[in-house]
C-alpha cells in the first residue's frame, strides 16, 4: 500500500470524527444516532460520487477486470476505509447496546478494502461494488432521520420508506 493512501486513511479518519464532533456541536439537542447518520449520509453521498468519478468507461463500468487499481481508486477507497474504521469506534462509543452483526459487517469489510489497497488490485470492482451498497444508503439514513424529527408515519416519511425498497 503506498504511503499516501496510509496519511489519507489516517487523515479520513480524523476528518469523519471531526464533522461527527462538529454535527453533534451543532444538533446537541439531538441523539448520537441522529448525528452519526449525519456522518452516514455524507459519506454514503460522497462514496457514490467519488466512485462514480473513477469509472473510465461507462459502457463497461467494471472494467479493466482484475487488474492493477488506479490512482482514482485507491483514494475512493480509502475514503471509505477510513469512514468504516470511524463508524466502527462509533459502534463501542453508542449509548446503546454494542450491535455485533454491525460490528463484524464493519471488520470484515475493513479487512476487504484494506486487502484491496494493499495488494492495489481489482480497484474497479471494488469501486462499483462500493457504489452499489451506497447508492440506498441516504434514502435509509434519511427515514431514520425522519423518525427522530418527529416525522414517523407521514407522507413524507412513508416515501423514504419506499424508495430504500425500489
């Protein structure tokens, strides 16, 4: 793994927990899973598009199948690397229980995407399966979101509801 990805894992980390830190700041009122979904979203949005902007060719997403990952790659991945180390320390600070199923979906994809960048392979199926699993993520943040807000049951909410399933 090059040098820079390690600084940018490193960095994403400390700017995840940092607008964590900042979003709860500014919603004190509001519940640690009300904020962390914030992070979620951001991230889920951010992941979509720096995916979206490392594919070379529209007509074959995925390709150059199993091949060397590029630069484009390497740093979208590490982008969510470093999102997935946050929302895991997330996991064991919550007031709530520690969620296990949660936990080890973080570690095993931890482990995955670290594999990817070490051995800086396979970058474009990775990117796309990263794009895939995030392209939802909002619209169910967003429901959550919704409920805390005092919008559970409503139009509104039953839309969110709807388009998490589509």
């Amino acid at each position: 793994m090059e040098d820079y990805i390690v600084k940018l894992v490193v960095l994403g980390v400390i700017s995840w927990a940092s607008a964590f830190m900042v979003i709860r700041r500014m919603f004190p009122k509001r519940s640690f899973d009300f904020c962390n979904r914030l992070v979620s979203t951001i991230h889920a949005t951010l992941a979509v598009t720096l995916s979206s902007l490392t594919v070379e060719d529209w007509r074959c997403p995925v390709c150059p199948l199993a091949s060397k990952s590029s630069p484009k790659q390497m740093q979208t991945l590490a982008v969510t690397l470093a999102y997935l180390i946050y929302d895991l320390i997330c996991c064991f600070l919550d007031d709530k229980r520690v969620n296990l199923d949660n936990s080890i979906h973080h570690l095993v994809s931890i482990v995955g995407i670290g594999a990817g960048l070490f051995y800086e392979m396979c970058g474009s199926e990775m990117v796309a399966s990263l794009w895939i699993t995030e392209i939802s993520s909002p619209f169910l943040h967003l429901r959550e979101l919704l409920k805390e807000l005092g919008y559970r049951d409503t139009d509104l909410n039953l839309i969110f509801d709807v388009s998490t399933e589509i």
